[in-house]
C-alpha cells in the first residue's frame, strides 16, 4: 500500500472529506474497505491504519435485531451512520441499499439526511427493496423470504441474491441524478457507489449478468455515479472486461483536485466484493481494480468468533479462543478518550 491511496485524511470539513474519498477512488492503489457496524468497529479501523471506513447495512442491521433488505428502521440506520462518523476522523461512506425510499423525491430526503449524519459516500443498489413500506403504491413484488440470500448450507456457496427485480435502468438512472442533485444542494461531492446486482439475480445466466452489468455501469458512471459496484463478480477475465468497457470513454469527475489522475487514458472505479473465490488483493490491483469493499464479512467473522467462544464454553469451560487475539481493555478503550477530550472543549 502506498501513501497516496492508505494515509488517513486530515481533512475535517465535509466537502473536504468528500473530496478525499473521492480521490482515493483514483489512487495507484486500490481503497480498500473493512466494512464497520458500529462506532467500535470503525474506530478500530480506523485504528488500523485504513484511510476511510464503509458501513455495511447488513451488518448494522443484524447488530440491531434486524435482516438486511431495508427492514431495520430508517431512523436506526441513521443513527448507526452517525455514531460511526463520529468516532473516526476518516471520510465515512454509507451503505444506505436502495436507499430506504419508494420514490425519487423520498430519495432526495434521505440522502440529504445521511449526509447530516455525517458520510460523504453512499452505496446505493438497483435491486428493489424487499420491505413494502419501501415500495411505491403501484409496485409490490417479491415476498420478503425471496429477497435475502440463501444458500446450500456452506459458507463457500454462492449466494442467490435477491429474488426481487432491479429496477428499470430509467428509472435507476433518474435515482442516481437525484442523489448527485440532493448532494449538490448539501454543497459535497457526494461520492455515489453505484451498485448493480446483475450477477445477483436467480436465474440469470453469466452472459446475460455481464451484458446487463455493462449496460448499467456505463449508464450509471454517466448519470453522475463515481463508481460502480458488482457484487458477485470474481472471474478475474470478466473483471477485466467489465474495466475495459467502463473506462473506454471515460472521463473523471470535474470535482476531482488530484491531477495525477487526469491522464489519456483513466480508469473508471469499479468495486468488487472481497470473499470466497476472489482474486486477492494485489490480482485485483493488476487488473485496475480501484476499490475492494468486505461488506458483512467482518461482522460475520466477528460473530464466528464468538460462535466459536461459546461453543469451547459449553464444551470444555475454557478460554483459549477468548484470549487469543484478544484486543486489550487499554486500546480498545483509549480509542474513544478523545471524545472525553472533544465534549469538555
């Protein structure tokens, strides 16, 4: 990792915050993201050297008592985001999913609300939400059931995402110009991670996920979207297509102050999801890769771990795995002292 790409910002103001997110989407380097679920969990990433934190919805919403698909309370989510931006000093980008919203103007709404809360990113998704207070009046689709993964009961399967449709690449063109527009008003470049989840839908075949991926990406990154994120896609010859056919025509936001980055021939950000069957990190960089997001999977870990605590509990009353590796009191606990500070001034 070099220093333009993974030294933490000192930039304090939100646009200036923004603007360094978005340069790191344009580093020699890929950003790479250890998705947080809370302020404990951020900070500690933020401890580690990472130069900007990502929340992951599914993640704060299992912490919460809540499935992902936009079931956790909107006014929740928000709170979340914002106990997170307030225990870092890096820019935060939030996972908001399709952004709790049945219409464009609601969606104005809550990305004005989330850049409130403190980020100055947003993942935003085409697939619809499974949560019929999300939905508009003339659309109910899919039972709740159908909408969270499920697989064959391995924790290397493939998921089937989603059985609910995208939404139409229209009308998911017109949500991204509305997020640029809300962001605008807020005076930030809100850097907008435009999710596609072609290769998430059941019954979609490979071919018909890359045709649908090019489509939408190429049409998202010109309706104002910074970067595109595909879930599911791992096959290294396909990422490089989908690179290729992105960056063939495009052109860097005008709100990007790194110069470095303007060259003949610059390379469209796309992001892929860190996991099972995925190129590693420096495989990703060789193939121009610019961000690798770990979504729900350190939640997920974190919950094998103490999965794995309470089982050696049960079965032979000790406590190796919960000494291991264990972060002590000291520095987990001085991580936040600078709040103690903040709050006197």
């Amino acid at each position: 990792m070099t220093a333009d790409s993974q030294t933490p910002a000192s930039a304090s103001t939100p646009a200036q915050k923004a603007s360094r997110l978005l340069e790191l989407h344009h580093a020699s380097q890929p950003l790479i993201l250890i998705n947080a679920w809370d302020a404990a969990s951020a900070a500690m990433i933020e401890h580690c050297g990472l130069p900007a934190v990502a929340t992951s919805s599914a993640a704060m919403a299992n912490a919460l008592g809540f499935p992902d698909g936009q079931f956790l309370p909107w006014a929740q989510m928000l709170a979340a985001v914002a106990s997170v931006c307030r225990a870092v000093k890096v820019p935060v980008t939030a996972d908001i999913e399709s952004g709790f919203a049945p219409d464009v103007t609601a969606l104005e709404t809550s990305i004005t609300q989330i850049i409130q809360a403190g980020a100055v990113g947003v993942n935003l998704e085409d697939v619809m939400s499974a949560n019929p207070a999300h939905q508009s009046a003339d659309r109910q689709i899919a039972n709740p059931e159908n909408a969270d993964f499920k697989n064959s009961g391995s924790a290397n399967a493939e998921p089937i995402r989603h059985g609910n449709p995208l939404f139409p690449l229209a009308e998911q063109i017109a949500r991204i110009q509305a997020t640029r527009r809300a962001a605008q008003a807020a005076g930030i470049h809100l850097v907008i991670n435009a999710r596609t989840d072609a290769y998430w839908q059941a019954g979609v075949s490979p071919d018909e996920a890359m045709r649908g991926t090019l489509e939408r990406g190429k049409a998202y990154l010109q309706a104002g979207a910074d970067c595109i994120f595909i879930p599911g896609l791992r096959n290294p010859d396909h990422i490089k297509t989908v690179i290729d056919h992105l960056s063939a025509g495009y052109v860097p936001p005008a709100d990007l102050k790194n110069n470095e980055v303007h060259n003949i021939h610059p390379v469209a950000p796309i992001n892929i999801l860190a996991g099972p069957g995925v190129p590693s990190i420096p495989e990703l960089t060789k193939l121009g890769v610019k961000r690798v997001s770990y979504g729900s999977g350190p939640h997920r870990a974190a919950m094998g771990l103490l999965r794995r605590i309470a089982s050696e509990a049960r079965a032979s009353g000790t406590f190796q795995t919960l000494i291991e590796g264990a972060v002590p009191y000291e520095e987990i606990n001085g991580l936040f002292r600078r709040h103690v500070a903040e709050t006197k001034v």
